[in-house]
C-alpha cells in the first residue's frame, strides 16, 4: 500500500526535471528528503558546494518531507524550497496551516509547496472550504511576519500530481500565490539577485 512517503524520490525527480529545464544551465539545484531540517539543509550545502546563511544561524529540527535548494553558479547563495508532501484525496486549510507552520519556523526559507499526491481523480484536489478562501483572496500566500524585529517575507503555492503523471499547479488567484512553473521560476531568480 503506497504512502506519501514512497512518492517522494518521484516527486523530487520530476520536480527537478521541470525546474531545470525551465531555470537553465546557470542555476544548480538539490534537493533532500525525509530528514531532519539540519540535515536536509547541510546535504544541499554540501551537494551545491556552498554554506546558505541557514548554516550560520540555528535550525529547528524538524523533520520534514522535501527540501530543495536552488543556485544561481554566478554566487553562493541559496534559496530553499520547503515541500510539505500530503498522499490524500484532496487537500484543505488542515494540511495548508502545517505547511506555513513549518515554513514560518524553519528560519529563512521563503518558499513554501503544500503539494498533493492525488488518491482520486473524481475530486477537485482543494477542499471546498478551501477554495473559497483562495477565491475570496483570504489565504495568506504571499506575505510577512516580524520575527526579532526582522521582517521575513514567504511565498506559498498549491501543487498536485496523479501518480505516474505530470505536476499541476492550482490557480491561486486572487491570492497572489505560486500558480506555476514560470512563476516559480521568476520568484527563485528574483531571490538570488
């Protein structure tokens, strides 16, 4: 019987096959999964060849489901992607609070993915309830929180995956969150100017 957990090495992998096609050869990406997020973030460092600025400071440890990084090879910076990975039939504003709880305490990761693997194709993959908050623009996909007197600013999207098929993204206007490849692929470079 599959869990989440035994998507994982797909969903990374195909994950990293649209992202690299889509960034190009002048960005490097890695990614981590089911580990600790010390762990996870000192396993991209390593497989990157560069220390991020998580490394400097402390680190939850949290275990999570996915991490990736991304590099740009002109610098040593990294930006991480945090994957909150649900194996459901669809998803609702349960699994979409986990993932910005992981995100908003795991110091200085900026993107957050509530990514469902679908169970069932009969189903819209977002709960009712949810999406009426997305379609009266009340989910918070795009916003900051002060934490120390410091200013950190997230950004969210919803994405889902029927096994042995391609990744979809959910509209997500008019929230503002991540709706796409292209979208992401903006934010990441955006990051790493």
């Amino acid at each position: 019987m599959p869990n989440e957990i035994s998507f994982y090495p797909e969903i990374c992998e195909k994950f990293s096959f649209f992202l690299k096609g889509l960034l190009g050869s002048n960005y490097l990406i890695s990614y981590s999964m089911n580990k600790t997020l010390p762990q996870m973030i000192l396993e991209i460092e390593q497989d990157l060849g560069s220390d991020s600025l998580l490394s400097e400071d402390y680190i939850p440890n949290l275990k999570l489901d996915i991490l990736f990084g991304v590099k740009a090879k002109e610098n040593n910076r990294i930006e991480f992607i945090l994957f909150e990975v649900k194996y459901l039939k669809q998803v609702s504003l349960i699994e979409y609070s986990q993932m910005l709880g992981y995100l908003t305490v795991g110091k200085g990761i900026k993107t957050g993915l509530l990514f469902l693997v679908s169970k069932s194709r009969s189903s819209s993959p977002v709960s009712s309830e949810l999406q009426d908050i997305i379609a009266t623009g009340n989910l918070p996909m795009e916003f900051s929180v002060k934490k120390n007197d410091i200013l950190h600013s997230y950004h969210t999207g919803l994405c889902y995956y029927y096994p042995g098929n391609g990744i979809n993204w959910f509209n997500t206007d008019p929230t503002s969150g991540i709706k796409s490849f292209e979208h992401l692929k903006t934010r990441i470079i955006d990051l790493l100017k």
